[in-house]
C-alpha cells in the first residue's frame, strides 16, 4: 500500500491553520518542519515557536481527492501559501521516517512508550513496548498523548475499560498495565484489530484484550470508556458510548479540536457531566463522569 504525501509552505502565523485544514480534509497524520533553515532555540515556559517559514506535510491515504484538497486549501489561504509539493511514499519509507524519530517518551509520572531496540530508560517503570505499524497511533500526536497522561493519573486496578476505536491499541494495552482487569478494543478497521492483537501480545496482555469491530461488541457497563477518534464519529457515536459507561464511570474523549470541543460536549448534554476540557496545540481533550441520574 502507498500514502500520498502533501506539502505546504507557509509563513508561521497559517501553520497552524493549514494544519487543521489537512486534517478537516482527511489527513492522517500532520507534521511541521522548518522551509528556511532557521534555527530554534529553547522555547519559554508555554511557548510553542515555530519557523517563520513552516513547511506543514500532510498523510494521506492512497487515492485522496488531491486536485480537491489543493483547491480547498488555495480557496482558504490563497497567496499565503508559497509553494506546494506532492509526492507518493512506499509503507517501508514511511515505517523508516517514524523510527527515525520515535524515542521512548514519558507520560505523566510513571507510563513509558518505548520502540523495540530501545532499553526502557525507567525498568521500574509502567513500559508499554510499541513501534509503528498498520494502524496509527503511538502517542506521538497531541491526542493520544493527553488519553496517555489522563490514563496515567488514575486508579485502574480492577477496572473494566472500553477503547473505541484502538488503532493500535496503545490505550487499551496502556490501561491494562496500569492495573485495569479487562479492556475491549472497538475499531471498524481490520488492520487495527490486528495491530491491537500483536502489540497486546507483544506486553503480554493479550488474554485481558478483547478486539472486535462494533458489531461484535457486548453490552459492557465498563468502568471506563475512551474514544481517540474525530468530533464528528464522538457526537454521532454519543449515545452508545454512553451506553457502555456504567453510571459514575468516567468518559475520556478526544480527537477533536478545541474549536470542535463544546459541540461535542454538547451532543453529551444531560448524560455527562464534564470537567474543563484541556487543551494542547490546539488539540482538545474532554473528560466526565457519567451521571447517577
């Protein structure tokens, strides 16, 4: 399978907009790099600098409307978009680009992520040994690393966990070794089931990892349901993931942009009861309790 890579370059103050614009039109993965060889020097305490001429690349998958997403994005910024690029990348050039970058990471106090050939930097530590594969997420993105801290700050210990949509499955196997009893991994992709098989395999918790499509998912009341996923898929999706909450458990959802967060909780409105929603490079994550009633 091939990916169709995009590419804008655009001054500093579009990056960002031009990144959301990707990912409005389907991108799977967004990524900066500097376009001018500027340097950057360590940022101050909430500072996200980025170059002033930014190059933002955009995955898509093979066969995107790129004639269609060009025209979108030119209709939107116009001249300030200086040059654009296309090129298509072969799945092993795009499997050596993610281990050129991917490094064990820390989130929160005690949960590793850490690539095969690497020696956890903690072996005391929660490590969750994880390399990029068929599906996404390694929690790199700003979404998946906010489920990873969130998850990291709780008391799993017996709990009963439900990750809709688990791509890799790198919630669903985070939750499991920090104590969670059973976890289900919900996704409508084949090669995320498979990838969520091999690497709960991989930590050793296949027996407590349940993957199926959503058909095939039982009637939980699960202690805890996260879905990682897109604004869009979280509010057509309210009632089920509800549905799968018992009463008092906590809801963890995102995927979606900050813009996008209080249509999202409003689509919740009556059944959770949410706490403010933190946000990362513009990325949202929500999280709530679902009512006693």
């Amino acid at each position: 399978m091939s990916w169709r890579q995009l590419a804008a370059t655009v001054e500093e103050a579009l990056a960002e907009s031009v990144s959301e614009r990707f990912l409005a039109e389907g991108a799977l993965s967004v990524t900066l790099e500097d376009a001018g060889d500027q340097p950057l020097f360590e940022p101050k305490p909430g500072e996200t600098p980025l170059w002033k001429k930014t190059r933002v690349i955009a995955l898509f998958a093979e066969g995107v409307d790129e004639a269609g997403v060009r025209a979108t994005l030119m209709a939107a910024f116009g001249g300030g978009i200086s040059t654009w690029e296309s090129a298509t990348l072969e799945d092993r050039v795009w499997e050596r680009a993610w281990l050129e970058h991917f490094r064990p990471m820390r989130f929160g106090r005690r949960l590793w992520v850490c690539p095969s050939g690497f020696e956890p930097p903690e072996p005391e530590a929660v490590n969750l040994c994880l390399d990029p594969g068929l599906a996404f997420g390694t929690g790199t993105h700003p979404t998946t690393a906010l489920c990873l801290e969130w998850l990291d700050g709780q008391t799993l210990s017996g709990k009963t966990v439900l990750d809709y949509g688990c791509g890799s499955g790198i919630l669903a196997i985070a939750a499991l070794k920090l104590g969670a009893n059973r976890a289900y991994g919900v996704d409508i992709d084949p090669q995320a089931l498979t990838a969520s098989a091999d690497n709960a395999r991989k930590n050793g918790v296949a027996s407590r990892l349940r993957l199926s499509t959503p058909a095939g998912l039982p009637a939980l009341g699960a202690d805890l349901v996260l879905a990682n996923i897109l604004a869009g898929p979280l509010v057509a999706l309210a009632d089920q993931l509800v549905g799968q909450l018992r009463p008092g458990g906590d809801l963890v959802l995102s995927g979606l942009l900050a813009a996008q967060a209080e249509a999202v909780r409003a689509a919740y409105q009556g059944q959770i009861q949410f706490a403010a929603p933190v946000i990362r490079e513009g990325w949202a994550l929500l999280t709530g309790v679902k009512r006693l009633r």
